[in-house]
C-alpha cells in the first residue's frame, strides 16, 4: 500500500504564472540549496569516503517527488509507492535496504535520509541525501564482500523507518545500526550529518516559501521540470534516430573466476519517445556483481550523458522521464531477485556509462565518446594498530576518462564528476601506511587524435599488519576506443611482500593478510582513445613525453620519432605516419582489441592470473519476500 500524505492544510495550491526573473531567482537559490548541502554533510561527517570524496548525493524534489535540483536521480516515487504508512511534518526517513526502493540506492552501505518538507500545514516538497558509510557489518570489513552470495552477507538492513517521528529523534534506531558496524562512531556521526543536509535543504525551501509564497515556488518547480523536458525532447528527436542501434560490454569477472558477463542494450526512437532495451543482458550472477538497475535512475544517466554530450548548458533534473522508455529483463545482470547480493555493483554501473556513450553516439560518430568510465576501484585496509586501536580504510580511486570528441580523456579521475581523492598526507596521518607513489601511468591511454586519459599508479607501503579487499575490472576486457582511437590498457593489482615475493593479486579479493612492509601496486586502467592516432599534434606529443604522459616508445602508436628529451623529429615522423597509413586498413568505429576467446588465451601470459572462465547459468531460485 502506497505512502499517506498527511496535511493539515487541505486547500489545493493554486495555478501561478511564474515571471522570468523570478524564476531566475528559485532556480539558483535551490542549486544553491543542493550546494550546501553537500557543504554541510562534508563538513560533518567523519569518514574519508564521504568527508574526502565526496561519495553521497543530494536531491530537493517537488511535492509529488521530481527531482528538481540534485545529482542521482528521485528515490522518492519508489519510496512512496514501497512504504505502508503516513508522512507528516517532522518526520525524517531512514533506509538503506535497495529492494526497498526499487533499486534508487543501490547496495546496503548507501544510507538514505528522506525528509519532508511542509509550510502552511502543506506538503510542498522533498529533500533527501544519501552516503556511503565505511562499515554496515556483514562479513568482511566494509561490507563490500567481492563473493557474496546474497545480500544477507553484506551487512544489515533498514527498510523504511522513521528516524525523527514529527520532529522526535528515534534513538533506539540509530544504537541499534551502529551497533552492527564495525566504525560505530563514524557511522552515527555521518548519518547525523546526513540528515543535518536535509534540514539545510528544507531551511532554504521555506525561506522560498516565505519570500514568494506557496503557490510560486510550486508553479517555478514545475517550470523547471517542464523546461527540462521541452529540452530533452529536442535533444532526443536530433540525437536518436528510429532505427535501432545496439552495444553490448563485460564486466570482466564475478570475483569467484566466472566471466566476462554481458551487459546488452539496444536504443531507438518511437514519436518524441526514447527505447532503451536491455534484453540479451545475461542472467544475474551467483556472486556480489549483479546491480539493482532502478529504470527511473537510469533515466538521469541518461539525461546526464544527453547533457554532458550535447548541451551542457542544460539543467538537468527529472521533468524528462516521460520520454525515456527504460527496459530491463527481471532476473538479469541489472535487475535481479532478492536476495541477489550487490555489494560489487559499481562494475555494472560504470559499463552503463560506458554503453550509453556507445549508442548515444552511433548516430553521429563525431559526438561518440570511447570507453572508460568502467568502474569505480575500491581499496579496504583493515586491522589493529600498535595502539590496539581498529582502523579501517575505504577509498576510491580513479581511472582514465575515455577520449572524447572535443578533447583528451582527463588522467586518472572520477567516474562521478565531484568526486575528489583522498589526500596522500591524510591516508598517511590516519592509517599505518605510506604512499610511495602516485602517479600517472605512461601509455596507459588509449592512443588517438584526444588521447585516453591515463591510469593511475598508486603504491602502497603498509607500516603495520592488516588485511586488504580491493575491487577493480577492466583486468581482462580492455577500455574500446572508437572512430580509429586505440584501446587503453588494462588494470593490474601486484603484492609485493617485504622478502620480494611478488604476487599478482585478482581485480576482485577479501581479506588478504599484508604485513609491515608489505607494498601493493594499485594500478588502474586507462581510457580508450578517441579518432586516428595520426592526426595527433606531433608537438603535443612530444610536450606529453616531456611530462611523463606518454614514453618515446609510446609515441610511435601516433607515428611520433622522438628524442629521449622530448624533441620531435619532423622527416622521421612523416615517413613513419605515411608508412603506417598506407599498410593499415580502413578505421573501426569500435576497436575493442582482441576478442574475448584471444584474450582467454593470451590471459596468464599477459597479467599473470588465470583466465576467467564462461559462466554457467542455473535455473534461477525462487525469489524471497523482499519485506
């Protein structure tokens, strides 16, 4: 049974016509709202994942639960339709169950609070945040085990709960869930700094109200949804044609050494109306890989990559869904059965972006972006100091951003765009280890006229024993690159041990024990190029060895001689360039690199960890009550 709204006001708000600057005036006091949000929660919180990188998203929706202004896409409509009981003023809601909400978060450490926000004895519109706590419990610290077989090893689980019940905090609740996480002080303190962004958020919403009244700030919150779709709809009948197109991409492996698994999805237009097809996107996985795909999430990445693509100077938010028409197989990849684990989710996520930017662009090849947002590498450091005192570490880091139409892919950066590393002198201050190295990875991008944007080396120099988890992909199906562009490279995990043995860890592990001076190389993959390497500028070349971007070796994949110092050799580089055209064939749209079975094959040679093997589909159980 759906939510119940109770208001004490039950007169209807009235139709307003919005004047330009007013409008003006709302827009950029909500946008302004979101930012401090995310001001207030990092400012508050304790743990690096949200105070450092930023891992949490806000959103102020109108009163039926559009997103207005925010980054992830509503939580909201699945909410309301998920929880059996009332809403009134004062009450703030606590989940992070992802069935709950039809997958708007999704896995069991993304903790969401959802608030009300009334004037007037009126519901007039929504605020919510949600952030990636360190610890949820479960069985492996983190909470983020690689080989879950569903989801109730991975830590616990809030279905829809009133943490304030008309405005009174509901204590028991918060001693109950920090109870189960391993960072109990940094859970309270970053749950108590989520719900502070939403009091933010409703602070400024009523100040609106006040200024200029009920019915205008609903009246400008539904002109912003509608500009948003009068823009969408002209994005999509001049991007999207009626003919299908399809992509499909891997990700690499299940963590328990089945893989690659597809992700398929054809995209077409009917009338102003935009398809989006994931049939033929294998079945879900025994394993934590599987990602609880919500459609109306989808949408907002969806719109996210029409924007970022087409018109940047669009406001995106969620005035468009009407128009997008999202298709997922119940018991595949993207939407599978509870109790399904999800917990390395991230994997699927990321090739999402990658598909889009396929099929966004097959249309118009010059608009196509290649492959390379891919995933989102996760690192866990875990253990006793010498004090005796639990630490735990959950970071982030970054790979190479694909090469793209208007330039080079940025070198090692954020799948999500406000994402930040954490400082190497905080990892250092906080953790028992040193950071020997972070740097760019030379050659690591795909070669092309905008270069991939290059890995990340990171190497870790552990100065007390622990335990380690990493998550990673793109170890076995490398970053395409498209219009000519070369693949990127692949990521590599390497464990040195402080004798010298040296072990090549997989993409995907929990609890590996490190001792004190124990080293582990990070090394992440870098982004697939984008157009002929042998357009590129030869000076640019040349200026990128000088910076360490690219190696004299390297140089030759754009038909570059360079010296040792950097100094491009003019008549050498023609007679190459004009070698290289003349004996190669025409350029693929795609260039994926070897095919899957080569890659099989060529695996233990090339990355010292065996091949993954094909996955074997069972007949799926019969699901669980999910309540």
């Amino acid at each position: 049974m759906p939510a119940r709204i109770l208001e004490t006001n039950a007169q209807p708000l009235a139709a307003r016509t919005v004047d330009p600057v007013t409008l003006d005036i709302i827009e950029n006091a909500l946008r302004n709202a979101r930012v401090e949000m995310d001001a207030t929660l990092f400012r508050t919180a304790l743990s690096p994942g949200i105070r450092e990188q930023g891992d949490a998203f806000p959103l102020i929706a109108e009163r039926s639960g559009k997103m207005v202004v925010g980054q992830f896409g509503s939580f909201i409509d699945g909410f309301l339709r998920n929880y059996d009981g009332e809403i009134e003023d004062g009450d703030i809601i606590l989940l992070n169950d992802p069935y709950s909400v039809e997958g708007a978060i999704s896995h069991n450490n993304d903790v969401l609070a959802i608030m009300p926000i009334y004037h007037s004895g009126r519901l007039i519109a929504w605020s919510a945040m949600f952030g990636h706590m360190t610890d949820v419990g479960g069985k492996v610290p983190g909470s983020l085990p690689t080989d879950a077989g569903s989801i109730f090893e991975e830590g616990f689980r809030i279905p829809p709960v009133k943490l304030y019940r008309k405005g009174v905090l509901q204590s028991d609740i918060i001693k109950i869930a920090a109870h189960q996480s391993r960072m109990p002080e940094w859970f309270k303190a970053d749950l108590h700094a989520i719900v502070a962004s939403c009091r933010v958020a409703s602070r400024r919403v009523v100040e609106l109200c006040e200024r200029f009244g009920d019915e205008v700030l609903a009246a400008a919150m539904d002109d912003l949804l509608a500009r948003n779709h009068r823009a969408m709809a002209h994005l999509i009948s001049t991007a999207i044609g009626e003919a299908p197109v399809y992509f499909e991409d891997y990700v690499c492996d299940d963590g328990r050494g089945s893989g690659p698994f597809k992700i398929k999805c054809a995209m077409w237009r009917e009338g102003e109306k935009v398809i989006l097809d994931f049939a033929g996107t294998d079945p879900q996985s025994d394993s934590s890989i599987n990602f609880y795909l919500n459609e109306n999430m989808f949408k907002m990445f969806f719109g996210i990559y029409m924007v970022m693509v087409f018109d940047p100077q669009v406001m995106f938010n969620d005035g468009f869904y009407d128009l997008v028409d999202v298709r997922i197989p119940d018991g595949s990849l993207l939407k599978p059965k509870f109790p399904a684990a999800l917990s390395c989710r991230t994997h699927a996520l990321g090739r999402i972006f990658d598909v889009l930017g396929a099929l966004l662009g097959q249309k118009t090849p010059e608009f196509l972006c290649a492959a390379g947002f891919s995933s989102s590498p996760h690192l866990m450091f875990s253990g006793y100091d010498k004090t005796g005192e639990w630490f735990q570490l959950f970071q982030i880091g970054f790979g190479g951003i694909p090469g793209r139409p208007f330039g080079d892919g940025a070198d090692g950066h954020s799948l999500w765009p406000g994402f930040t590393n954490v400082p190497n002198e905080f990892l250092e201050r906080y953790f028992p280890m040193i950071i020997e190295r972070y740097e760019s990875v030379a050659d690591s991008g795909g070669a092309g006229r905008y270069r991939g944007g290059n890995g990340i080396h990171m190497t870790y120099r552990f100065t007390e024993s622990g335990a380690i988890a990493i998550h990673d992909d793109r170890w076995f199906v490398p970053p395409w690159g498209v219009n000519g562009g070369e693949p990127g490279k692949r990521s590599w995990k390497l464990l040195v041990r402080a004798d010298g043995e040296q072990i090549a860890l997989p993409s995907k592990c929990d609890n590996i024990q490190v001792e004190k001076d124990d080293l582990l190389h990070f090394v992440t993959w870098g982004g697939g190029g984008w157009g002929d390497p042998l357009e590129r500028e030869t000076e640019l070349v040349g200026l990128e060895i000088r910076r360490g971007l690219v190696s004299v070796e390297g140089a030759k994949a754009y038909g570059v001689i360079v010296s040792d110092a950097g100094v491009v050799d003019l008549a050498a580089t023609e007679a190459l360039r004009a070698s290289l055209r003349s004996t190669r064939g025409p350029l693929p749209i795609f260039n994926r690199g070897p095919d899957i079975e080569e890659l099989r094959a060529r695996c233990f040679e090339e990355t010292g960890l065996v091949a993954p093997r094909a996955p074997v589909w069972r007949a799926a159980p019969l699901p669980l009550a999910a309540e």
